[in-house]
C-alpha cells in the first residue's frame, strides 16, 4: 500500500533495524519503544489486521516471534516477553498493516500490561456458557 509505514520500511524507503527478514516475514525494532529491545514482526504482503492476514503467513509470524524471544532471552537478559497485537481502531490499532510486538519484560520495569487492570468482574456462569457456545469452533 502506497501509504503504509510498514510497507514503505519493507521496501527500504525508510529506515530500520532489522532483526530478521525471509520471503513473507519482516521484523525489525520498534522506533518507540515500550522497552529496551521491543520489535515488531510484520507480514511483507500488507494485510491491514489478523481478519485479512493468511494464515500459514500468520503461523509464520508465530514461529519468528518464538525465536525472537528466546533470542532477546539469551541476550538481553529479560525476565519475560509479552506479545502484543491489536486489530481494529476498537482495538486500539494504530498501524493498519498486521503487527505483531515482542515486549521484552525486565522484574520491576514498571511496565502494566496486568489483565486485572481490565478484567470484568462478576461474570456469571451462565454468562460464560453463552459466550463459549457462540465462539466453539468444530463440534
């Protein structure tokens, strides 16, 4: 896409540092970075979010965002990683050219990605069933 950030960095027509590159996966540091070390992983064939991205390039994605971790594991000496995508303005994407962000986590780094910040109380049970009956895939 002619506008798109991330196919523009694709293309060498702006800068990064890349960590990692094949025929359908790029990745690269994030230029704002949440923490030391925080990489994004991206799909070379523009796909705006999760609902147009294929899947074998999504399983791809995956397994990049595997060896990037254990990496930043090895060499950064991180406590942990959170991965993080979101896709649709609902979701807070800002970028829409599908994304995935390694976040390397450091103890006491003082960074809040906690569910309890967000997580609804008082669910019934009920509820619950009724949700899982409408997203049951295969049955």
């Amino acid at each position: 896409m002619e506008d798109c950030i991330f196919c523009k960095i694709i293309n060498k027509e702006i800068p990064a540092h890349k960590i990692y590159e094949d025929d359908s996966v790029f990745s690269f540091l994030d230029n704002r970075p949440v923490s030391k070390g925080h990489v994004l992983v991206i799909p070379k064939k523009h796909a705006k979010d999760i609902f147009e991205l294929d899947e074998e390039t999504l399983k791809k994605i995956s397994s990049v965002a595997k060896k990037i971790a254990q990496k930043m594991k090895d060499s950064l000496s991180i406590d942990g990683v959170n991965l993080y995508h979101a896709s649709g303005e609902a979701a807070e994407q800002t970028v829409f050219h599908f994304h995935l962000h390694i976040i390397p986590r450091r103890k006491d780094d003082n960074l809040c990605f906690t569910r309890a910040t967000v997580a609804k109380e008082n669910i019934s049970q009920e509820e619950l069933k009724e949700t899982a009956d409408k997203l049951k895939i295969g049955e």
